[in-house]
C-alpha cells in the first residue's frame, strides 16, 4: 500500500491535465460551462487574453473560436515552455508574467477585447486597465474554502480562505467594471483512493505545503483506515463565476 502511494508521488504532471485521475477524482459538476461562454465572448472580440493559461490546455479547446490576436500569460516556467510550445503553432503568443491581487501585467491599456481567467489570481484594476471600451471579463474561481477539511485531514489550512465572490464583485466595480453575472456552486470532491489523492496533493503544491508520503505518512493512513471502515473520501468544494464589462 504504501508503496503503491509512493509510486503514485513519482507520477509526472505537466500543464493542467489531471486526466491521469480520471475516474479516481470527481469534482462535480458546475452549473454552468465556463468554456461555452468564452467561445461564445470570443465570437464578438478580436482579441483575447488568457491569463495564467497553465499548459494552454483549455485555450488550445477554444482553438476554432479564437479572435485574430491571442495572447495568454503564465508564470510557473515548465508552464511557460510547454504552453508557448504548444500555443505558438497556432499563431497565439505567450507572455511570462507572474500574477496576485496586485501586480501589473505587461500589456497596454485597453489592448484587448476580451480576458479570460481561469482559476487563477488577478488583479482587478489591471483588468480594468488592459480592457478595451466594452470589453468583458469572465473568470472562473476555486472558492477559497475548496477542500478546507481535505486540508484539516493534514494538519493544514486553506492560504486564502478570502477568495471569494463576495470579495471580488466589489473590487471589480470599483475599478469601473458591471458585474452582468455571478454565479456560486458548492459540491463535493471525491476521491476513490488514497493514491488519488497522493496524486492531487503533488500536483497541488500549495494545498499542503510540503507534501509528501513520507511526510504526511499518518494522515494518510488515517485516510486509509477511514475507507476500510466504509466511509468516503468526500470534500467540499465550490467555485463561482464572474463576467463583468467594461462601460
């Protein structure tokens, strides 16, 4: 067994893919399809950025509804090669650029129509500021409580429990934004093994920072005992939807 957990850490993860868990985690399901709305936004723009686009998996999704400027950004560097080598075939080009709440991004103001973000950190007043007259902006965010008791199982906290709806609507109206939607699902993240979740937590460094088998050994077989008493590896999860315009 804990071998099987040990091998299951060496797994490579590269981009965003966690198809190698398919099957083994299940995050539930939004109601709402991120993906359809950005294809339908792009649709009226001619330009795009995706920011923190990851491997540029979901962008390279969109691939045949992409304006004629694509730009996307990323900031982890094994990302940063494998999105430009991906993504650069296709004409979009990739900008390395670290983002947060606060910090600025490499473009001008009112470049592009249209900015998509997907799970990651942005900075409201730069959003605003790269924004065309009219331009949109959808994002879809991990609610900062996601898996908080997967974390407790650990001996860990979620870092930004803040990250919510209910703390960025606002700033992205103070920065001259209309939020037109706002949508908020919770549901749970379900795991069929231990392994699985050895893999998730690899793949997710920030979760439980330091994470590893041989670390966090006992948490993990406290996770073992509780399957092979017939309970669930189920968590809470949630993530809410924000497309805002930009008078």
């Amino acid at each position: 067994m804990i071998e099987h957990w040990l091998l299951e850490e060496q797994q490579p993860f590269s981009g965003w893919d966690f198809s190698y868990l398919d099957g083994r985690m299940d995050e539930g399901r939004e109601p709402w399809s991120y993906l359809d709305r950005a294809a339908e936004l792009m649709g009226r723009a001619s330009s795009v950025l995706d920011m923190d686009t990851g491997g540029g998996e979901k962008l390279l999704s969109l691939r045949d509804h992409w304006p004629a400027k694509v730009v996307a950004t990323e900031g982890y560097p094994p990302n940063v090669e494998l999105a430009t080598e991906r993504l650069s075939a296709s004409g979009a080009r990739v900008v390395r650029a670290e983002l947060s709440d606060t910090a600025p991004m490499p473009f001008a103001a009112g470049e592009f129509d249209l900015v998509l973000n997907r799970h990651a950190a942005f900075n409201p007043s730069e959003v605003g500021r790269v924004l065309s007259p009219g331009g949109v902006f959808l994002t879809q965010q991990v609610h900062g409580m996601w898996a908080w008791d997967l974390l407790d199982a650990f001996g860990a906290k979620p870092q930004w429990p803040d990250a919510t709806a209910e703390k960025y609507a606002p700033l992205l109206e103070a920065a001259g934004l209309t939020v037109v939607t706002l949508e908020e699902w919770e549901g749970r993240l379900v795991f069929s093994d231990v392994g699985a979740i050895v893999y998730y937590l690899k793949a997710t460094p920030w979760e439980v920072p330091g994470f590893s088998v041989k670390t966090h050994l006992r948490y993990l077989l406290a996770l073992q005992e509780r399957v092979e008493a017939g309970g669930e590896l189920a968590f809470y999860a949630a993530k809410y939807l924000i497309e805002a315009t930009k008078p």
